[in-house]
C-alpha cells in the first residue's frame, strides 16, 4: 500500500492506493503549520479504512511550503551568489532582475569571480583560490549561511563549481552550498537566479522535511518519505533537503499525474480546479508538457523544470462580487466565512451548492440567491476557463478536456470548443492520486559538440546517461523508459553545436531507498 499526499493552499487532500485501486481517500482543511493538516489527513484515512502502519510501503506528499515561503518572503537564509565569469559577464550582476523585497529578505550579497567555460568547455579563465578566499572571509563576517555558485556554461562544464565549493566550504564548513549545474538549465542568469533561490530555501527545507518525515513516523508508519518534484517524478528527502525548489509546481503537476491515470487519457488539457486558483496543463505521454521558456516565480526568471501550466484566480473560495468571480479567494477560511457554513462571504463554493452542483455544507443558507446572479456566475468561470484551454493549445485539433480538484464542480459538463468535460472518479483527490503514483526520472540538458558521424553515439550516450540517473534516485533498472526527447542544434555556436535534453522514467523500487 501507499498512501499519497497533496497541500494545498485551502484543502491537503490524502488517499490511500493498492496499487493503482483507491482504498479510502480524504479531503481536510491546511493547516497554518501544514503539518498538522497532514497529521489529521492521515488519520482520517484511518477512520475511513482501517489499515496496518507497517502495510505502508511508501508515503508521497507534494507541499506548498516552499514556493509559499518564496512568495511570502519568509524564513528565508541570508544568502550570497558567487559567480565564476570574469573578465566576462560582469555587466548584469547577480539578482539584477529580481524584486527588492527579496533581495533584502535574503540579505543577498554578490560576488564575481574569475573561471567559467565557453560551450566547448574551453576556460574563460583560471579560477582564483586567493579570490574565492577573499570572498568567503567577508561572507562569513557578513553572517552569510547558504551560497549559490553559478559558471558559466557550468552544464558542459561543471569543474570550476565543485572547485569553488570546496574551497569556500573549506572557509565556512558549516554554510549551504548549492551548485547551478544541478539545478537550472542552459542560460546564465535564469540558472543563477534559480540557484540563489534554493540556496535561500536550504534552512527551512531541512526544518519542513525533518517536520513532513515526524508528522508521518508519530502516524506509526515507517515507510520511506518522498516529495514530489516539479515534473511529475519523485525525490528522497535527502534529495529535497539539497533542492527544495524541485518542488515548486508540484501541485499542478500531481493534479494532472493523477487526471491521466483516473481517466485513461495521455493526452489531454487538465484543469484542477482547487480551493483558491484554477490551473490549466497539458499531458503528453502521461506526463506534464513542461515549459519551454524561462518561468517567472515571484518575479524572479528562472529556467529549472517547471510544467507548462497557467493559473486563474477561480477556485473553491472564490469571492464573488459585482459579476466578478476571484481572483481573490478565502482560502483555508472557506469553512467558517462561505455562506453555507454560516459565514458572510459569498463564494464561488456557495454558487455551486445554489446551483444544486454541489452537496456542502447548509444549503438553505443560499436558497435566497438569485437565480440570474448564480448562472452569470456559472457563466463567467465557464468562459473564463474555456479560454485558458484554448491558449495551452498548440495545434488546431481539440484537447479532451479532464477536469479534477474538489472545486471542479463548477465546470460544465461542455466546455466551449472542447467538447465534454470528462470528470473521473476520485476526482476530488487527483492531486493526492497523481503523488501516490509518480514515478522516478532522471534527466539530461546539455550542449553537445557532435563531431561529424557521431551524432548516434552521442544521442545514445545522452539517453543511457538519464537512464543512469533514474536508477540512482531510486527507480527500478527494468522499469525505465525514454518519455521525453529533444534534439534542438544551436546555429550561432561553432563546431555543430546541438541541445539535447533526454528525460527517463521508471517505477520506484520500494525498499531500494528511504
């Protein structure tokens, strides 16, 4: 058995799975400390159907905790970003772009550097122990606790980061390290800019995990702890200790992991529709299409791997006010100021029970509501959502349309130019379903320069490397399988220069890992 876990930002939904079979599932309210909520999901899965703690074989949570601290500015570690690039790249320093309450939440300092590599793997420049030196002094006087080394092309060449951490730890053994190398992708300032934001997150992701792994153990269960990770696959909490920021979009991506198993679609848009936002994605082969650009996340470019998905403020606890439903939301409140629990607000939640959509809560409470203002309402999220669909579509054949998330009973069963909306069983909890069952993955994005007549060789050393990867983090050997390849060659950079990004999958080896 396993049981998996999805917090949201109004509801932390819980299941319970024999293989792919739904055993008990429940849906409670997030707590503030999160961890409580799980606490009591747990137990509510109990209460539903009984089960042995020692049955469990694996526990899967995806959590907010992370991007909301992001988001919020909150509890995050004094940080500074060392960049290898001098004499080049010193015109746009680090954090550049980013917003300024951030810069000072993290207390970030800026350091440049002599090192990095060209494409080919060609020095820029020697790196400095001296200069490295030098800079670990001020950060350790400056009361710096996690630092994020970013140089360039570091993906071809990652020798002057592993050099650099060696040194500055050798000054300051006890600060958070983070490489971008193993982080963000090609593309200098968006890897920096994510590498800086895991480094922040370093502290409180080994406080969360350490409260996300007692949370399960005083359940009584003794199974491995794993986190779900921006695309779909899972993490080890050592591994969510190093890259809390892997789990940035886990949330959408479980919703849409979970749609595909429960319908018995690939391919298809999904719209989780949750407590507080609607999100909208697109499966390919059963996993995320993930975003081919830079994503922003609190203001800030980043380029790690994030799924394709936008948001709307419609949800659950949507206010509704002068036609208008959302953006904003009543979030994990929804159960004591929503009309039909007896508070003042009038939610999208209340809409759907006046509706007759919907069985939550007291419905007399809303029997008043005008019959024009609920289907106006209706109508609005309706249109609203249709036209979120009809932008994740990047070809003119119409997208099946699967609909999940407890909020989702204020779709139609028609969604304008996509036809019927399909709404599986468990519907409610496919975000908790989609965490239970995600896989392990291993990734390779890395330019490459093919020599003429090894263009095979490489292609094939690029794909058993991902393979190896997956099999590292904990996926059985037999189970894994190529889901994802791109072959993009790069003009404007000599000697056959060419991108290739190869994602590898498989089932988890239970009990190979914890």
């Amino acid at each position: 058995m396993r049981i998996g876990i999805d917090v949201g930002g109004t509801n932390t939904d819980a299941v319970l799975l024999d293989g792919r079979e739904v055993l008990a599932s429940t849906k409670t309210s997030t707590t503030a400390d999160v961890t409580s909520g799980i606490v009591a999901a747990i137990d509510g899965l109990q209460r539903q159907r009984a089960f042995d703690p020692a049955a469990v074989q694996a526990v899967m949570i995806g959590t907010t905790h992370f991007i909301n601290a992001l988001i919020e500015a909150h509890r995050l570690a004094p940080t500074a970003a060392v960049r290898l690039s001098l004499p080049a790249g010193a015109s746009l320093p680090p954090m550049v772009d980013w917003p300024q309450r951030l810069v000072d939440a993290i207390a970030g300092r800026s350091y440049l550097a002599h090192g990095g590599h060209e494409f080919d793997g060609r020095h820029i420049s020697a790196l400095d122990a001296d200069e490295l030196r030098r800079a670990a002094e001020d950060m350790g006087e400056a009361g710096v606790r996690s630092v994020a080394i970013t140089s360039v092309f570091s993906p071809v060449n990652a020798e002057f980061e592993a050099r650099a951490a060696e040194i500055i730890s050798a000054e300051l053994p006890d600060v958070a390290i983070s490489l971008s190398h193993e982080i963000g992708r090609i593309g200098l300032l968006e890897r920096e800019n994510a590498t800086i934001i895991n480094a922040a997150l370093r502290e409180l992701a080994a406080h969360i995990v350490d409260g996300l792994a007692s949370s399960v153990s005083g359940a009584g269960i003794t199974a491995p702890l794993y986190l779900s990770q921006n695309d779909g696959t899972l993490m080890d909490v050592d591994f969510a200790r190093r890259y809390p920021v892997a789990t940035f979009a886990s949330g959408p991506t479980n919703s849409m992991r979970g749609a595909a198993v429960l319908s018995g679609l690939d391919t298809c848009a999904v719209v989780d529709v949750g407590g507080t936002t609607s999100d909208v994605g697109v499966l390919r082969q059963g996993f995320p299409r993930e975003a081919t650009t830079d994503v922003s996340v609190a203001g800030i470019r980043t380029n790690f791997r994030m799924p394709d998905v936008l948001s709307i403020g419609i949800g659950g606890g949507s206010r509704v006010r002068d036609g208008a439903v959302g953006p904003d939301s009543v979030g994990y409140e929804l159960t004591s100021k929503a009309l039909v629990f007896g508070g003042d607000t009038l939610t999208a939640t209340d809409i759907a029970v006046a509706a007759g959509r919907a069985e939550i809560g007291d419905p007399s409470l809303v029997a008043h509501l005008d019959r024009d203002l609920v289907q106006a309402a209706l109508d609005r999220i309706a249109s609203d959502v249709s036209d979120v669909v009809e932008r994740m579509r990047t070809s003119a054949e119409p997208l099946p349309v699967v609909a999940v998330g407890g909020g989702s009973v204020l779709l139609p069963d028609k969604l304008a130019d996509s036809g019927e909306v399909h709404r599986p069983d468990h519907y409610a909890v496919a975000n908790a379903i989609g965490a239970a069952i995600a896989q392990i993955g291993g990734e390779v994005d890395r330019v490459y320069a093919i020599e003429p007549g090894r263009r095979d060789a490489v292609v094939d050393e690029a794909k058993q490397e991902a393979v190896d990867r997956a099999v590292a983090a904990g996926a059985s050997p037999s189970s894994v399988s190529i889901v994802d390849f791109d072959e993009v060659p790069i003009p404007y950079l000599p000697g056959n220069a060419t991108r290739i990004r190869v994602k590898a999958v498989g089932d988890l080896q239970l009990g190979a890992a914890s």
